[in-house]
C-alpha cells in the first residue's frame, strides 16, 4: 500500500537535492502547483500512478527510487562512460534536436502578408530577453500581434512548425541507454514543456533540464554552464555538451567540458562523429 507521507518527504527530498524549485519542477511534470504541494504534503491519497510517473521522468530517476523501492538519493548509482571518461551528457534543443523558428516565421509570413525578413527582425529584437525571462511570453505575443494586425501566440506557431532532426532525436535516445542525459537550451517560457507533452522532444529519463528562461542566464555565460553542472552532480571531466554552437561549445570547453558540435547542413556526419566519440568504455 502506498504511504502518501513517505512519498511525500521523499519527493521533497528528492527536489530538492535536483536542485528544482516546486514552480519549475511543475512545468517540467505538466503539473499544477497545487497538485504537488499537496503530494509532498501527503495530502493526495493515493496519487495517480501517471501523476507520479510524470514527477519521476521530471527528475531524471526511476519510478522505484521515488517510491521508495530501490536505490534512495544517498545511494551511488553506477554510470558508464565513454573511453574519454564522460557520463553525463547534455544535448542542445533548438537547432540539434529540432527546428521551429525559421518555419514559423514563414507560417506567419504567409498569414499576415508581413515579409518574414520584418518578423524574424522583431523575434531576434526581443529573443534574448525572452530567453533569460525578462519579458513574458504574454507581452512579446501582444507586441507580435501588433505588429501583425492578427492575433498571435508564437508557441502555438512554434509547436506547429518545430521540426525534428531525427538523426539526433534517435542518438539522444540510444545515448540516455548508456548514460545519463541532460538538456540544456537557451529558449522561451513554456517551449520546453510543450514540446515534450507534443512528443516533439525524445521521451526519456532527463536528469537535468537546464532552462534559460528559468535561471535567467544561458549559454555561453559561464554561470550557466556553473549550474548545469551542479545539476548534473559529476566533475566538469565527465560532462559532454553536444550544441550547433560554436560559441557555446568554446564556452564549455573552457569549463572543462568534452564538446561535440552539431552541424545541420552535415547532420547524418556530425550524428556518425558525435555517437563514435560516445561510444562507452569495454
């Protein structure tokens, strides 16, 4: 029989040692507030084991650790490496597992009669600031709405015209077989959790998701990369980060982070490349 007050303190203590907030570990879970403060309080009999499921893959471990059943948070899992030492990897979103912006700006382009030249200007003006979380999704949607003469939500737009890379998406999954897996983006409020409920992101145990719009910081600051490791809890040695960005993987080489960079117009080489350099250890 479950014990809501055991799960309870466990997925408190579990968040807290991830280093989530209760806030983002809800968009992350597609969960309300209220359902997880009431969860972590023992207050819900008998949970829903989807509900659950959802909090476990949030957090990047198993359904067991949570309740209780095997390993806890002080129990050392066993992790392999590749020959280089890496066992934690964080892959990049936009532009390495997915496409979306450049599609979307044409769908917009064709709806409004406004040249996409003129929308991708007014998205790259505001990008950043959507990014680190200092201007609401809400406001660039009015602002976008204007300047169209049409009613816009770029996130539907976005999920609409996000296309996967499948060449990545398929190396993301067999790399999460092996080794613990990570995504680190620089990207809007709310796109994260979107894609992944539209299964447009792979549908894996993520041990760490690494949100610009969340921290407020992104690549190729190192702070940012400061906090994805100590999410990701391993050495600077072990961690690999896989981005199209040449100025992100710099970034993190010089963290001491192994680097692999994707390149789209070469996407089935780079994919060869990267999963060699991924290869574990005998």
């Amino acid at each position: 029989m479950l014990d809501e007050k055991a799960l309870g303190k466990r997925l408190q203590a579990m968040r807290r040692q991830k280093g989530f907030t209760q806030q983002t570990l809800c968009q992350q879970a597609s969960l309300s507030y209220s359902t997880l403060a009431k969860i972590e309080r023992g207050a819900i009999k008998s949970p829903s084991i989807f509900t659950v499921v959802s909090i476990a893959q949030a957090m990047g471990i198993s359904l067991d650790e949570l309740l209780g059943l095997s390993s806890t948070p002080d129990t050392p899992v066993t992790m392999r490496r590749t020959k280089s030492g890496v066992s934690f990897i964080y892959f990049d979103m936009n532009d390495t597992l997915l496409r979306g912006s450049q599609r979307g700006f044409t769908l917009l382009a064709e709806r409004s009669g406004v040249s996409p030249d003129n929308i991708e200007t007014l998205f790259w003006h505001h990008n950043d600031a959507l990014n680190r979380g200092t201007m609401s999704m809400a406001d660039f949607n009015e602002l976008l709405s204007h300047r169209l003469g049409m009613a816009v939500s770029w996130p539907d737009v976005y999920f609409e015209a996000a296309e996967r890379i499948e060449p990545m998406q398929e190396l993301l999954k067999w790399a999460a077989g092996l080794y613990r897996v990570g995504l680190m983006t620089n990207t809007m409020p709310g796109l994260v959790s979107g894609l992944r409920e539209r299964g447009l992101l792979p549908d894996v145990p993520y041990a760490s998701i690494v949100d610009s719009s969340e921290m407020g910081i992104g690549k190729p600051e190192p702070k940012a990369y400061e906090l994805a490791q100590e999410r990701a809890g391993v050495p600077a040695e072990q961690i690999m980060l896989i981005d199209d960005s040449r100025a992100n993987v710099v970034a993190a080489e010089q963290q001491g982070w192994h680097v692999a960079r994707f390149d789209g117009y070469r996407a089935e080489e780079s994919v060869q490349r990267i999963r060699m350099a991924l290869e574990p250890a005998e």
